[in-house]
C-alpha cells in the first residue's frame, strides 16, 4: 500500500509503514496540508493491522524545520490557536496509537520539528542532524508537546538552556543529553530505522503497545499507580499467544516467532 497525500507520502512494507515528509523546498516545515496528511497516516497506521511499526523521515535536506514562519506571519490569533489545535490532534494521535514509531532525523529537526521527532518512541539520528528549539527567538513558547517533552526529556535546566537559548545540539551532544537512540552516517540513517522498525514489526505487537502506554502513563503517574497497572496489564499479557511462544522458544532455545496474538 502507497499512499501520496500533497505533502506526505506514506507506504507499508514488511509490516512497516514509511511516513515521508515532502516539503523539501522549506526544509519540510509544517503546513495545514502536512498536518492532515500526517494526521491521516497515523489514522491508517490505526485501522491496519498489517502496520505493526511506523518510521517517520523528511525528504531533502531536512527532517522537519518547524512552523513555517512567512505563511505563519500572516496568521491571526485564532488561526495560530487552530493550527495548534490540529497540531495538539496529531501529537496525541502518535501518542495513543498503540505501535512503535521511529523518527529517522537528518539535517535539522528544529522547532516543532524537534517536538515531532519527540512525539515518537525512539529517534535515530545521522551524523550531521541538529536539534533546536528556536521558539523564543520569534517570541512563541513551544507548542506541539515540546513544554511537555523537552524537561522531561532532558530535565529542567537544560530544557530552558535550549527554549531560552534557542541554540542547536548536535547529534552527539543531543545524544548526550538523552535527546536521540543512536547516531549513524547521513546515508546510512534511515537504512538502520528500517532494519529496526521491521525487527520491532517481527515482534510481541501487544506487548509493545503496553510498554508505550505504561511508559507515557509513568511520566505523570506515581508509584503506587505503576505498581497496580503493571499488576494488571501482566496478568493480561500472560495470557497471550505471543508470551506461550515466547516461553516455548526460550525452553526450545531457539528465536521466538511471534504472532500479535
């Protein structure tokens, strides 16, 4: 399946779908036609039972640059309050689905770029990506989840050095500072999210999903609630398909196959 909206291509193969952003003329900054096709991608990655891992990646020279700051200048208030209101839409959307996405960044993830590739479970990086969240320099606040990923991500400090500061962290620094998975060459990058997201598409697709939810609910919840919600979801998740193959590859020493079940 190939899916080609005006600005995001997106295809499934392998169990994996490739969310490709195509504004490569502004370093794939967002419109209100990218968000709907991103938004529409993750509706089918939700609906498809084929897709059991995502990979999202920009085309050109870029990631995703953020807003795009000229068609953004003309916006009225209310139209700024909108936009964000879709952008809040698809942050939750990547947020709920219940399958692992991979952001595979090069060039600059800037602004709400940034905040994207934070929406997703695991980032990959090439060697000459660069992460910023430039936010202040044009007066706004970060919006698209960064308020809400950024210090939980890096802690408080160093999420106010990069809001405050707008500077840019480079791959390894970004590493560093607990922002990226792993770092590979330019060329080699979105080779390595594949080879990754179709491993993820191979196994315990339910389990996978409990790790995403229990991992988002631990941001706000406390102790005594984890506790209690890994009680119940491994009561649950004893009894499925995926763990009796589990058990039965690991007495049989032999890789497990896993069927979503």
């Amino acid at each position: 399946m190939s899916v080609q909206t005006s600005v995001v291509r997106f295809e499934v193969e392998q169990g994996v779908m490739s969310v490709i952003l195509q504004r490569p003329e502004v370093l794939n900054a967002y419109s209100e036609e990218m968000l709907d096709g991103l938004i529409q991608a993750m509706e089918e990655a939700g609906r498809n039972e084929e897709v059991r891992a995502l990979v999202i990646s920009g085309a050109g020279r870029a990631f995703c640059a953020g807003g795009d700051v000229k068609s953004m200048s003309e916006f009225t208030p209310l139209d700024i309050h909108d936009f964000v209101g879709k952008l809040n839409y698809l942050v939750r959307s990547m947020n709920k689905l219940e399958k692992p996405i991979i952001a595979a960044v090069h060039g600059y993830a800037a602004g709400a770029g940034i905040c994207l590739a934070l929406a997703c479970d695991l980032i990959l990086a090439s060697e000459d990506a660069k992460f910023s969240a430039g936010f202040a320099q044009i007066g706004l606040v970060a919006d698209g989840g960064g308020m809400f990923f950024l210090p939980r991500t890096l802690g408080t400090y160093r999420a106010k050095e990069m809001l405050f500061t707008g500077k840019a962290l480079s791959a390894t620094k970004a590493q560093e500072w607990g922002l990226v998975n792993e770092i590979y060459p330019t060329d080699a990058v979105m080779e390595e999210a594949q080879k990754l997201a179709i491993q993820l598409a191979k196994g315990p697709s339910r389990t996978y999903a409990m790790i995403k939810r229990l991992t988002n609910q631990a941001l706000t919840a406390d102790l005594e609630a984890m506790l209690e919600m890994e009680r119940n979801t491994q009561a649950v998740m004893a009894a499925t398909a995926d763990h009796r193959e589990g058990v039965q590859a690991f007495k049989e020493k032999r890789r497990p196959v896993f069927s979503g079940e």
